[in-house]
C-alpha cells in the first residue's frame, strides 16, 4: 500500500539517482567492496584498506557534476569519472593511504571543492565549504546515531536469544554497509540538493547560521586567543634565555596559522562579532610565529634532513606566509581565500603527484644522503649489523650515530627503498636515548600527530 511517505521518499530518491548518477554508482561500488571483501570474495588483505580511498573518489564526481552540470559534450568528463573506481578494486594502494600523500590529496580535495565554483570574494568562498561541511556533518549527524541503535538493537537480541556468532557479525556487516557506508552519501546528495522543495537542506543552513554566530564569538575566538597568548609567551622565553626554538614550535605555528585563518574566514558569516579588533591585527600576529617556524624548521632540516612530512611542513609554512603577506595588501584581501586556494592546490598537487620533485621522493633522496654520510663517518657498509649495547665493540661515544643510523634504516625500509637485514634494524629498547621518530613507525602509528621537526628523522 502506498502512502505519502512513501512517495515522497521514492520521489526524493528518484531525484537523487537522476541528478547525481556517477556519486550513486561510486556510493553502491564502496558498499560492494565493503561487503565483498567482508566475505573474502575480494581478498581483505589486499583491498580492505581501499575503502578509505572513498573521500576522494566520490568527491570526484561530485566537483565535476557541478562544473558540467549541463549536457553538453564537457559532461562526458562527469560520466568517465566513474572509472576512478578502476584501480579500488584491482589494486593495494595501502602504502599511499597510510602516507603524507593522502593526508595531502585529501587537503587538495577540500580545497578544490572550497574553490571550484570559482566565486571571488571571501564571503561567498566561505560559504560554499560551510555549505559542504554543515551537510557531511548533518548526513552523519543521522545515520550514525541510526547505526548505533540498530547495533544495540542486533547485539541486544544476540544476548537473549543466543543466536550464533557468525550470524551477528554477518549481520553487523550489512548493518554498518547499508546504514553508514551506502546511506551516508545518498543522504548527503539529498541534502546538498539547495533547491525551495529540500526541507533537510534548509534546516541545515537554518541550524547553520544558528550555531556559528556564539561558536565563534564564545568558543573558537577565546580559544584562537589563548592559543596566540601561548606563542607569545615561548617567544618571550626564547628572547630572555636567549635560545633557538624548539623543533616542535613549527607545528605548533602552522596550527595556530591555519586556526587563524579558518577562524577569520567564519567571522565572515557571523552576524555579529565580539572580538573585531583582534581580528583586525590577527595577520600582523602572525610574522613573528613564521619567522621563528622557519628558524626551527631549516635548523631541523640542516641537522636531520628532509623527510616527506618535512616537505609538506615546508609547503604548509610557504603557503601560509604568502598568504599573510598578501593580507597586508588590501588590494587582494577581498579574494585572499580564492588565491590562497589556488596556491595551495597546484603547490601540493606538484609535491605530491610529480614523481621527479615529490615529497616522498625528496624526502628518500635527502635520508639516503644523510644515511650514506653517517656510513662514512663510522666507516660501515650499508649491510653492516649496529652493535646493540652491552656488546663488546659498542662505543658508547657513537651511540647518538647509531640511533641515527637505526632510525634512517628504519625509514627507508618503510619507504621499501633499501633492504637489510632483519637483526639490524633491532635494538635493544635502552639503547634508544630519543623516542623513535613518528615518522618512521610502521603503518599503525600514522595515525599519531609526526612531530616531524623535533625528532631525528628516520
């Protein structure tokens, strides 16, 4: 039997397949991939780790759907698209998932949609990624609490009627696909749907203005205050005891940058703002910051070399200090956040996707060097096994080299751009007077912050 709802609902996804064919179509391909490597169909451990290529490969589409919205022979473009799903279900691309690279695509990705419309001033440019922002986080905003409950309601029966475990898992599977996975993306097609008919749509641009007005007078300014109070003062310390900066301040600057920036650029939608002098000479805050990032970045650099998180520390701290310097011209403040992403886009599409001149390929190159000089230095061949300490020709004069030596191994062993032998890449934990530099710790520590400056790199 039919009712209204149904209609409606039907109706609605209707709409959804016609208007955005290709997103639907990369939406049902993640879900497959999600349940057929679940069941080893396709094999997990080679394709498992594929899923989270699913930001950027349905962004695609997504971009080029409103460029060409038009049929015309540029909507081909939009259609062919879908071949992006090609290489998702052939091959492993782990290694680039859990590299500085994706972290870079996936900045690129946001910027490009922040700045694909081609609107000029801040204003409008800030609207178009809160508009994006505000309905990925009202599509989860609905579907995880939905998946939560339905796995309560799941485990809650599994608990009473002791039903095997097979089944439960199984079903949790096609719970989490369904409700998270395919759902997710659906949901967000409708709400980006801006036309007078979406009601989801309005309600969150209504919820949207509500919030952002006291999130940014009372939550994020104070805290972008305290956060430059903060600076401050290590700078104060820095003068007093006269001393350089610690490594970790270039991180900590490029933080407080980008906070800035994405802070100023909400007060741009905001109906009334509290702390108007101090953004009036926010970007004039942020000189003595960049100086001191780019004291401590080349100071690390010149002791450790590059790594690939170093590049793009590097790429980061040059973006941001051409796009403080532009601030100060008043000519190119109305349309800094359109040349700020362009800038952004090609200069991290140049590290990231040219091979010659990538941050992983300068990163290798530039530890490879470091490598081969502490060799010479102790006069060991690049297979020689490190004394661990206790070992009778253990110098404890060279252990700071050893560690060097242990770390720079390590990193281009993960890079699969040398191979040794197993026992020497071993080391007794004492033996270690520094902590292991992020950077060069298998895949599952990625997902720590790489204090890539203040660590010898690896």
């Amino acid at each position: 039997m039919k009712t209204p709802g149904n209609s409606k609902l039907l109706k609605a996804l209707a709409t959804i397949v016609v208007l955005n064919p290709v997103e639907v179509i990369v939406a049902i391909a993640y879900f497959l991939l999600s349940v057929l490597t679940y069941h080893k169909v396709l094999l997990p451990e080679l394709l498992g780790e594929n899923f989270m290529t699913a930001p950027v490969v349905f962004a695609i589409p997504y971009i080029l759907n409103r460029l060409f919205a038009k049929n015309n022979i540029k909507r081909a473009i939009y259609y062919l698209s879908a071949l992006t799903l090609v290489p998702v279900f052939l091959f492993d691309v782990s290694e680039w998932l859990f590299s500085p690279a994706y972290a870079a695509t996936i900045v690129i990705t946001l910027l490009v949609i922040a700045s694909f419309r081609r609107e000029r001033d801040n204003r409008t440019i800030t609207e178009t990624f809160i508009n994006f922002a505000s309905r990925v986080a009202a599509s989860f905003a609905i579907t995880l609490p939905t998946f939560l409950i339905a796995m309560a309601i799941l485990f809650s029966t599994s608990e009473l009627f002791e039903f095997p475990d097979k089944l439960i898992n199984d079903s949790a599977t096609w719970v989490m696909s369904i409700i998270l996975i395919l759902s997710t993306p659906i949901l967000f097609l409708y709400a980006s749907d801006e036309t007078e008919e979406n009601a989801l749509s309005a309600q969150i641009t209504k919820i949207r203005n509500i919030i952002c007005t006291p999130a940014v007078n009372y939550i994020l300014t104070p805290a972008l205050v305290i956060f430059a109070t903060i600076i401050y003062l290590y700078i104060a310390k820095i003068v007093v005891t006269f001393t350089l900066p610690n490594g970790k301040l270039a991180i900590i600057v490029n933080a407080f940058v980008i906070s800035g920036i994405l802070v100023k650029a909400l007060t741009g939608i905001t109906e009334k703002q509290i702390f108007v002098k101090f953004y009036k000479y926010l970007y004039p805050l942020f000189i003595i910051p960049l100086i001191l990032f780019w004291v401590g970045a080349i100071q690390r650099v010149y002791e450790y070399g590059f790594t690939e998180a170093r590049v793009y520390l590097f790429v980061s701290g040059a973006i941001l200090t051409v796009a403080t310097l532009m601030q100060m011209f008043k000519k190119s403040s109305l349309y800094l956040y359109l040349y700020l992403c362009y800038i952004a886009i090609i200069s991290l599409s140049i590290f990231t996707f040219i091979p010659g001149i990538s941050a992983k390929t300068i990163g290798e190159k530039s530890q490879r060097q470091e490598l081969q000089m502490l060799e010479q230095k102790l006069n060991i061949s690049p297979d020689t096994i490190l004394p661990k300490e206790g070992d009778p020709n253990f110098d404890a004069a060279l252990k700071a080299d050893y560690n060097r030596i242990h770390n720079v191994r390590k990193y281009l062993k993960r890079k699969d751009t040398l191979t040794q032998p197993a026992d020497s890449l071993i080391q007794p934990s004492d033996s270690l007077t520094q902590p292991a530099d992020p950077l060069i710790q298998p895949s599952d520590s990625l997902t720590q912050p790489a204090d890539s400056l203040n660590q010898p790199a690896n």
